[in-house]
C-alpha cells in the first residue's frame, strides 16, 4: 500500500520507501563493519519490527540469524508504562552472543530500556540497538542507541510496521496519521 492510495487519512510522509531502503542500507554497512568475525544474532520485537528486520537483514552483505521477542506493556492506555511482559521470548540462548536489538521505533523509550535491561541480563556479550525511527521529543527515558534511520517529530506515525488499532502497518512509507482516523 502506497501513501497515495490512503490520501486521506494521512497528513504527511516522513520517510519514504526509497530512503527508508537507502538509510537501511547505510547501516547495514556499518553493522556489518561493526561486528566482523564477532557471533552476532539480530533480536526484533514483535511485531512493528518485522519490516526493518526483513529489509536490514536483506541489505547486510553476509549473514546473520534472527531471533524475536514480543511483549506487551502493562497497563491501560495506548502510552507505554514501562513494565513489560514477556508474551514470546527468544528461541536461543544469548550467552556469549552479540545481540542486535533491531525496533521500529523508540517513542518513550521504555519499552527498550526494559528489552535492553532484560537481555543484559542473559550474560550476552554485548547489547547494542538499531531502531529505523526515534522520536526525540517523546523520551522519557534515556537509551544508549548505536544506530537511528531518523529522527523524526512527536507525531502519530504510521506504516513500515507501525500500526494504528493494527492497521496501516503495510504502508510502504512512514507517515503521520490524519486525527480523524483516530479521534
Ligand atoms: C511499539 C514499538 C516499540 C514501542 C516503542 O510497539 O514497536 O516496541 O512501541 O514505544 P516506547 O518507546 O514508548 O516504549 P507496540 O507496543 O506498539 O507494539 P507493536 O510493535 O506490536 O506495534
């Protein structure tokens, strides 16, 4: 689905497919360059990572496994509360492993320093993330990101794998929700 063919329920598009796959392909380099000769697994998070997984992973020039985690925050409301709850934790064991945590988007924040946290934990031997968008004015909390796509305004974005009420997350591009979809 193409932002044109949902004109009107958009206000904007932030990042396009083009340079969402040209900003990817950057960094996967630097992944790349970063990790060689190191055991590296790349961990998503369900579900809104699925497409910067799919398309980084594609972009990176050997390979690499993927493992997922999903959770869900505790809590009523559609903002993050920080307290996480596992709903499908990873297949492997991280021990000794560098792991990638590859995400959407860092909006608050919390939800990864609770991910990032929790992994720490596992004896990995290190613990770095990649997110294709964040939301400066949004933080609540502070996060160590080696990698960000964009920064982007504290805006209702949609697409690329970000959803509004589930929907949306097929749009190619990223872009802001028109308030009459959502009030
Ligand atoms: C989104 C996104 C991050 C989190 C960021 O997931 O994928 O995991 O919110 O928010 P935060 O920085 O304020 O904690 P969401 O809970 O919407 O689930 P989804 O990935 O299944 O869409």
């Amino acid at each position: 689905m193409d932002a044109k063919d949902i004109e009107a329920d958009l206000i904007r598009v932030h990042c396009t497919e083009e340079q969402i796959q040209t900003r990817l392909g950057e960094l996967a380099v630097e992944v790349w360059d970063h990790y060689e000769g190191k055991d590296l697994l790349l961990v998503g998070v369900l579900k809104g990572a699925v497409m910067v997984m799919a398309d980084l992973m594609r972009h990176l020039p050997g390979s690499a496994p993927m493992d997922w985690m999903a959770v869900s925050s505790y809590g009523s409301g559609t903002k993050s509360s920080g307290v996480v709850r596992i709903l499908k934790d990873l297949d492997a064991d991280i021990t000794g492993k560098h792991v990638l945590i590859v995400e959407d988007i860092i909006d608050s924040g919390l939800t990864l320093s609770w991910i990032r946290a929790n992994l720490s934990s596992r004896n990995p031997a290190s613990v770095e993330i990649l997110t294709l968008l964040r939301k400066p004015d949004a933080a609540k909390v502070e996060i160590d990101t080696r990698w960000v796509g964009f920064d982007i305004p504290n805006e209702f974005v949609v697409g690329y794998g970000l959803d509004y009420d589930e929907g949306y997350r097929n749009l190619r591009d990223v872009a802001t929700l028109a308030p009459h979809v959502y009030s």
